[in-house]
C-alpha cells in the first residue's frame, strides 16, 4: 500500500493532467456522437442506407476524440516525457487508441444489438462506461508504450522530489 501511495504522489500532476485531457474528452466524444446518432447517422436518417449506425456514430466520435487527445496528450499531460518520433509516436497512439476503441464500441454494440437497449439514454450509458473501460486501457498504454519516463531520471512534472532524487 506504501508504494501505491508513493506512485500516486509522484504521478498526480500527470493523473490530474491525464484527467482533465480525459473529461475534455468526453465531451468531444458525446458531442460528435450525439450530433450524429441524432443527425445523420440517426435510426430514421438515410445517409449511408437505411440502417441504424449507432456503432458507426460512436466510431467516429472515437476516433475525433482521439485526434484530440493525442495533440494534447503530446503537448501537455507528458509534456516533460522523452517521446519518440512523432511518426512512432503517433502509431503507438493510435495502437493503444484501437484498442481502446475496440472496447468502446464493443460496449456500445452489445448493449444496443444483443441486449436491445436501443434508447439514446441506453447508448449514452453504454458510451460512458465504454469511454471508461477505455481510459484505463488508454493511460495504461500511454505510460508503458507512448510516452517514456521523464527524462534525466528526474522527477515526473508537478512531481515532488524526494531525498534520494526519484
């Protein structure tokens, strides 16, 4: 318990940076999916055919969140992080992000095609608690595949050093 505690004060700039990025997020998310379950990927809309596209709605809303997160993960949550080339970089991220998609959108496809919870309150819990399976598949990646360990063995950003320097 002593070390999680002692990893939780080295790493809570970068949690709470994580989680600000994280609900910033969510909005981007919810946003562009609702815009087009309600819209043009909507049940009773005939863009693309005539079927519903909820699961591709959520796709897309994903995958622009993704967009987003990437710019500001890189830019402000790891900020102070040896980083790869942004060409390696960016494929790491969209690998941890297709995973995390593949769980989002799973959540979201078996809750409305194999349990029928078709209402636009049903797919938008089942987004959030996708969106939240996600985020634990998406910090887990980012700090083991992503974004290295603070460079010069110094301490993590907003990190409080401690005597033996770590």
């Amino acid at each position: 318990m002593t070390a999680l505690l002692a990893w939780l004060r080295r790493r809570t700039g970068e949690l709470a940076r994580f989680g600000v990025v994280g609900v910033a997020g969510i909005v981007v998310n919810l946003g562009v999916f609702n815009l087009l379950r309600l819209g043009p990927l909507g049940p009773d809309a005939e863009v693309a055919g005539d079927d519903d596209r909820v699961v591709t709605a959520k796709i897309i809303a994903t995958l622009t969140s993704i967009a987003f997160a990437w710019v500001a993960h890189r830019e402000w949550t790891y900020r102070g992080r040896r980083r790869h080339r942004p060409a390696r970089e960016a494929v790491l991220f969209t690998l941890v992000n297709g995973a995390a998609l593949l769980i989002e959108a799973g959540t979201l496809a078996v809750t409305h095609h194999w349990w029928g919870l078709t209402s636009v309150l049903a797919d938008n819990i089942a987004s959030l608690v996708g969106i939240g399976l996600g985020t634990v598949t998406r910090y887990v990646g980012y700090a083991l595949l992503v974004f290295d360990a603070p460079t010069d063995d110094a301490p993590a950003p907003d990190a409080p050093a401690t005597r033996d320097g770590g």
